[in-house]
C-alpha cells in the first residue's frame, strides 16, 4: 500500500504541474500574443515572394540564399540592410499601413513590394 | 588631369592601374590590335622598327570570393598576375574593369592592392558593384583606388595618341534598372570629349556592359546610348567592360565593344540558367574560363584585335 500510494502522489505531482504549467503558458499568450511574422527568401537573384501583403506590427526577414551578396533597400528610404552574404538576414518590422517597394542596390532589377494593411 | 604617363604622373597612374581579363591589347601607328596573353607569350619579341603599346585588362577578381567554383580567389588573382608579368613584351600599364573586391572590405581591397604592386606597372581601376559595399557606398574603394577622379570614380587620360576613358556605372542604381552613368558624369563626358580630333582612338572602360547583353539579369547600362551617341563621330572607339564574367564582343557603327572573363569564377550564359550566379564548374574545367581568351574584333580600316587567355594555357 504504501508503494502504490506513493506512485500515485507522484502521478498527482506530474498531473498538477502541468496544469500549472499550462496555466503559464496560458497566461503569456494573453499577456504577448505571438510576434506576427513573415519571410522571404532571396534566391537566384530573386524575392522569392516578390509582393507580400501582411499585418501592421509585422516582422519581415529576408535572408539571402544566394551565393552572390545582395541587399534590401526600400525605395523610399524606410529601411535598409547592410550588405548580406550567404545565409545573412535582414528584418524589418513594419508598424504602418501603406506599400513598401524595395530592391537590391547590386542587382536593382531585383524589385519586391511589401502591402501593410489592417 | 592625365595627360600623360611620364614624370609625376606616373606616381598616380600606379594607384590608379587595373587589370582586366588578362587580354592585351596593342596600338601599332594609331591602329590597335589586341593579342591575348598566351599568342603574346609564344610571340617571338617585336620588331624594333615598330613601335607597339600594349595594355593588359584584368576584371572580376572578387578578392573575397571562396566558395563553389572557386574556394580561393586570392590565388586565381595571383596566377592572372603572374601572366601579365610573364609577357615578352612588358604592357605600359594595367586597367581592372571592377568588382576588385567581394565584399568592399578593407582587407580584401588591401589584398588586391598589394599583390596589383607586384606588377610594378601603373593600374588604372574602375569600381564594380561589389566595390560599393562599405558603409559609405564606395568611399573605401576610391580612397584606395580612385584619389584624384571625379565624381563616383570617372576621369580620363591620354596614352601614345590614345584617349582613354573610365567611366562608373555602379553608382546610385535605380530600382528595376540595370547600369547606371547620371546626368552629371555623362556632362563630364561630353567636356571631356569636345574639342578632340574625331580620329583620335578612343578606348572607353567600365564595369557593367555598356550595351544591353541580357537586360533580364541587368546586364547592360539604362542612359549608355548617350554616352555612345557623343563617342559615335569618332573613328575608332573600343569599349571594354566586364562585370558578367566571360567573353562577349559586338560591332556596332564605329563602336567595338568587349567584355572579359573574371579571375574568379565564370557567369552563365545569358539565360542558359535560372540566374546569373557563379557557374560551378569542376575544379579542372575552373582554370579553362578564368582569365582571358581569343578575342578579336575588326572595323572598317581601324582594327583593335582583343585575343584573351586563360589561365589554364
């Protein structure tokens, strides 16, 4: 008996901490809901998703695939990558609605437009 | 302000020398030929009598560069040097068509400049895009490279009767656009060119293509006709250019245009691939499209002849 009530402590021990644990977690998602993210991936001298329309408050990461460098550069001046090697990356959260175009100032007819809207 | 290669002059023309492809070229009596480096190697000497000069291009050495085809361009750049170094008959100076570095770092620039001195020829350079990368858009590279130019790096010089003319394209690229000169560099053209004898030979250099080889990968220069359109009263004009990392040539009018191989790694063929990125070739092959090769070009009575090598022969 007293091996069998010690196994179930423990199992009650088990089942309340992950319950306090869900409960964690549970919180956290409350209190910070996830970073809204997006991706684009620069290959064969491309934006492989060359118009993106994402979430104000969203974070944008380009990372070059590529094995030439390139860069990120908003045409109007908004945001600007240093320059990225191979598997470099760049992010850029974007706060406002409105069209965001870039290019690649080594490769300009590399172009790629990012849309923020609500 | 380059009147000429002697005295002072000389002094800045070191700084200013670059090499290209590996070809070289030769002006006999105001006509030029160009020989590539492995004819001119197997070339008996010259008759005295004929008082040839010749030049060498190099291009493209990615200083930097060391991944697939080429893990070490350091060393390809130091064979290619070895070659000009190895001519029978000594080229009065070097021209380097740009993308001297990978990275526009300083040791990468640092590297090309010291292994360029072992030549002991005057070097004449041109930026290539990856020569504008540093933070302040290409300051390093005309720091070390270009000290008394104009502009993003422009000027030009006279050579035995031969104007020659380094222009930049790489400069203040526009979004969807390919090669770029401005409206301030092309006026700057125009002065330079006014008041010239229209026979005079005129060897114009740059990085990107001064004509459209493949405007899908942007190669090519968006405001070139107007550089072409002040150069087309001129008898014999030579435009050589590198930036695509092999050997193209076209004629057109009085205007012969070249452009050379790398010393680092080959370009695929205008859209022979999905993109223009290092063609990764076997590291035998590697040496056989690095360098320069037979390039000849001829015009009306003028005739400029560019024979390229590799670094393989």
């Amino acid at each position: 008996m007293t091996r069998g009530f010690k196994i179930l402590t423990f199992q009650v021990s088990v089942i309340a901490a992950g319950a306090l644990m869900m409960g964690v977690v549970a919180d956290m998602a409350r209190a910070a809901p996830p970073a809204a993210a997006a991706s684009v991936t620069i290959g064969n001298f491309t934006f492989n998703s060359p118009t993106l329309t994402v979430k104000p408050g969203t974070t944008v990461t380009w990372t070059n695939a590529d094995d030439i460098p390139h860069t990120v550069l908003s045409k109007d001046g908004v945001f600007k990558s240093k320059v990225l090697d191979t598997g470099d990356r760049f992010s850029f959260t974007f706060a406002k609605a409105g069209q965001f175009g870039y290019y690649c100032s080594l490769h300009p007819h590399m172009t790629g437009i990012v849309t923020v809207k609500a | 302000m380059f009147d000429d290669l002697d005295g002072d002059r000389r002094g800045f023309l070191k700084c200013m020398a670059w090499a290209g492809t590996g070809a070289l070229f030769a002006f006999q009596g105001g006509i030029g030929s160009s020989i590539g480096l492995d004819a001119a190697l197997a070339a008996p000497a010259r008759h005295a009598s004929v008082q040839p000069f010749t030049f060498a291009q190099i291009s493209d050495s990615h200083i930097g560069f060391n991944k697939p085809p080429n893990a070490d361009a350091r060393a390809t750049f130091r064979e290619a040097i070895a070659k000009v170094k190895a001519l029978p008959n000594r080229p009065d100076f070097v021209i380097h068509t740009g993308d001297v570095s990978q990275l526009s770092r300083d040791e990468e620039f640092d590297d090309a400049e010291q292994m360029l001195k072992e030549l002991g020829l005057p070097v004449f350079f041109v930026p290539g895009e990856h020569d504008m990368l540093d933070p302040d858009g290409g300051k390093a590279f005309l720091n070390r490279f270009g000290k008394g130019t104009q502009g993003a790096g422009w000027y030009s010089f006279d050579h035995r009767g031969v104007h020659f003319v380094a222009l930049v394209n790489v400069a203040d690229l526009k979004p969807g656009g390919m090669g770029n000169l401005g409206a301030a560099q092309l006026a700057w053209l125009k002065a330079d060119l006014a008041g010239r004898s229209s026979s005079t030979p005129i060897v114009v250099f740059a990085h990107i293509p001064l004509w459209t080889v493949y405007a899908d990968w942007g190669w090519g220069t968006d405001d070139s006709a107007e550089a072409l359109k002040l150069l087309a009263r001129f008898g014999s004009v030579t435009v050589l250019n590198g930036h695509i990392h092999q050997i193209t040539q076209k004629i057109e009018g009085k205007i012969a245009f070249h452009t050379a191989r790398s010393t680092a790694f080959p370009q695929p063929a205008p859209g022979s691939a999905p993109s223009p990125g290092p063609l990764k070739v076997p590291s035998e092959q590697l040496h056989s499209m690095l360098g320069i090769t037979d390039a000849q070009f001829v015009r009306g009575h003028d005739r400029i002849a560019l024979i390229d090598s590799t670094l393989s022969a």
